[in-house]
C-alpha cells in the first residue's frame, strides 16, 4: 500500500514525523513525502527533517512566499501531476494550511482517497486562512481522523453524519510527539548567555490575524515587554513575524532568539514557567508538558484547555495579557486525558492500511 504524504509548514513536519515512524515500522506500506516548499528555511523546515527522522521528500515543489491564491494554485497544479505520476492508495494531509488544501483538493478531484488528520476544529471565524482550508479540506476528504470530542461534535453540526466521510477519533498525533521527543529535549547552547536561571516565559506570535493588523502586534509587543520587566521572555521568532515587525518599526524588549528546532523547543516547554502564544500547536504542548498557556487570540479551536481552566484566552490586549501573566494559578489540574492515548499514530497507519486497497467509498 502506498501512502503520498503532503507537508509544507514547520507544524505539519512535526505531525507527520509521529506518523511516518509508525509507517516505517509497518511492512507492507511505503510513504512517499512531497514538501510544498511553503517553509524552506534551515530552522523552520531542515532542522526537523534532520532530528525527527523524517524520510527525505522525495518531491519538494519549491513553493513559498506568495499570496494565498498564487500559492495554493501553485500547489494543486504541482501536486496532482505527482498523483498521476505515483497512483498512491491514499493522500495523507495535515492540519489547516495552504499545502493541506491543494494536497486534499488534487487527490479529491482524482478520486483518490483522502485522509486528514487533526479534522474537524473550528475557530468559527472564517477570516481565518486556517478556518477556510479545515472546512473545505474535510468536505473532500475520504477519512477524518479528529484529535478531541469537540471536534467530532462540530463535525456533527455540520450534518457530516449524512455524508460519505467517515469520522474517526484518533486523538492527536502531537501527544504522541510530545510523548516520544520529552525524553529528547535538547537544551540551547544561547540559554546560559541568558539571565533566566530563577525561569522564564516562553513566547511565540505568528498568527497572520495577529502579524497582518499593527493594531494588534503593537499591543501584543508592549504587552510581552511589560511581562519581560518582571519575568524574562524567550521568543523564538517566526521568520514573518520579525519582517513585519521591522517593517512597522516595532521594538521587542525580550530575550529573541531564532526558531528552535522541535527538541529545543520540547526543552523550553519543559523548563519555562508559563507560555504566551497564538500558535494552535503550542496551546496543547504547554498542557502536555504541564504549563498554562495564554493565548494571544480572541477565540480557539481547543476549547477544551479553557473549559479545563489549564489556558486563557487574553486575545491582543495589553492589559488582559499582563494581568493574566501576573496574577497567574498554580492549582492547574493537568491530568485530563484530552487528547487520546498518545497512540494516535497506531491508529491512523492500522486504519489506512485496512482500507488501503478499497475505491473511494469505503464502506
Ligand atoms: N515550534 C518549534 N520551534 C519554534 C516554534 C514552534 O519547533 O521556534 C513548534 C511548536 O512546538 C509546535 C509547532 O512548532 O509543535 C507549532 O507550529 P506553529 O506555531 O508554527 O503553527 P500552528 O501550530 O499555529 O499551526
């Protein structure tokens, strides 16, 4: 059975790194891996095709640093004619990026099979490039391999209980990394050159609904400095992030560093004492290593954290960010099993390759 995987972003390399291990693991199933190009730099793509033991790609489209439209045009043209070329079983997507679309759209419109992984989240704001590619990526998928309840739960006020998809809850494929790469935490070499030693925040923005309205970024930049005065800040800065900040003539009074490869990050996570970030990934690993987070947005898709009372939404507030930062609880139950078994991986690979060899209909 052949498996074609599509990534593009620094998230999806992570995601699939969990999964890819299992399909090597298992006879009977090749993958073969087509990077989009959408990130390309050493440390937002290298660096985790080098330490997570991601196969090689055997494609990479090059595509990167254009509109929304010109780059998912790009993708779905480049794609598909590798489908031609490859006749996979399935087309395996992830996440809520440019890259997830046009892979699932290509193999969609070829009726090759279709299964996305972390399905079925929603932000109910569909301004949001990620809010758009989610929703049309599901509706063509073949398979739907849903992280949380709530996910399900919106699938099923979308009517999908009527529709030819199935739903699978597999849990989420980060657990599983966050799992297996805790014991691989690497500490950076800079951190010692850093004055952190009675511990830290750890901070990343790089949302365009935050970069892309200076309103926003302005006040999230006071806020963080704010935070800075009293307790340090590490921010591993998104490549975007720090060309608009310069743009705008924006000035970070923390401690920056440049984007951290996924072991140094796990070291962070563990090590710091609260994080602050809009980054959809980094709200779920801060529970799972066990820190509140407060999330630079004004909504999110894992509702659950909040609900749990383990993150705050703080939004783009000045006032609400510090304030939540300062008058932080320490009583956080993080034992809540809300993200699976940490075998979300197993689940997906026994799942595809028992349906590998049916059509598209697979019941
Ligand atoms: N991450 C990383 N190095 C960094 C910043 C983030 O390895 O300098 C990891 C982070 O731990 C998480 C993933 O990248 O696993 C999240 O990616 P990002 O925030 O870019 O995307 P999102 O999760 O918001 O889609």
């Amino acid at each position: 059975m052949k498996i074609l995987t599509i990534v593009g972003a620094r998230p999806q390399f992570i995601k699939a790194a969990t999964v890819s291990r299992v399909i090597q693991q298992t006879p009977g199933v090749e993958e073969v891996l087509i990077h989009t190009g959408q990130h390309f730099d050493k440390n937002m793509s290298d660096v985790f095709f080098d330490e997570m033991g991601i196969p090689e790609p055997e494609y990479n489209l090059g595509i990167s640093s254009m509109s929304h439209g010109a780059m998912t045009g790009r993708m779905l043209e480049g794609i598909e004619q590798i489908l031609l070329d490859e006749k996979p079983d399935w087309v395996l997507v992830y996440g809520d990026t440019n890259s997830t679309l046009a892979g699932a759209l290509a193999a969609s419109k070829l009726h090759i099979k279709v299964a996305h992984v972390e399905a079925g989240l929603r932000s109910f704001n569909i301004r949001m490039p990620e809010e758009q590619n989610r929703i049309l990526t599901d509706r063509i998928s073949t398979v739907l391999f849903c992280p949380t309840d709530v996910a399900i739960d919106n699938l099923h006020s979308e009517g999908y209980e009527g529709l030819d998809i199935r739903v699978s809850k597999a849990g989420d494929v980060m657990y599983d990394a966050a799992l297996y790469y805790g014991d691989r935490a690497k500490q950076p070499e800079w951190i010692s050159d850093l004055n952190v030693h009675n511990g830290f925040a750890l901070a990343t923005v790089h949302r365009a609904e935050n970069t892309d309205n200076p309103d926003r970024l302005r006040e999230i930049i006071l806020a963080i400095n704010e935070v800075h005065i009293t307790t340090p800040v590490i921010l591993p800065l998104h490549p975007r992030t720090k060309l608009i900040i310069q743009k705008l003539g924006l000035h970070l009074d923390v401690h920056i560093v440049e984007p951290v490869g996924y072991l140094e990050m796990v070291y962070l996570l563990k090590t710091c004492d609260f994080v602050l970030s809009d980054s959809g990934g980094v709200q779920k690993e801060a529970y799972y290593f066990k820190k509140s987070c407060f999330v630079l947005r004004d909504e999110t898709e894992w509702t659950e954290l909040v609900e749990h009372g383990a993150n705050k939404i703080v939004g783009a507030n000045r006032q609400a960010i510090v304030t939540a930062a300062t008058e932080r609880v320490s009583d956080i139950d993080f034992s809540h099993e809300l993200y699976g078994a940490g075998d979300a991986a197993n689940k997906i690979v026994a799942y595809l390759q028992h349906y590998g060899h049916v059509g598209r209909a697979i019941d």
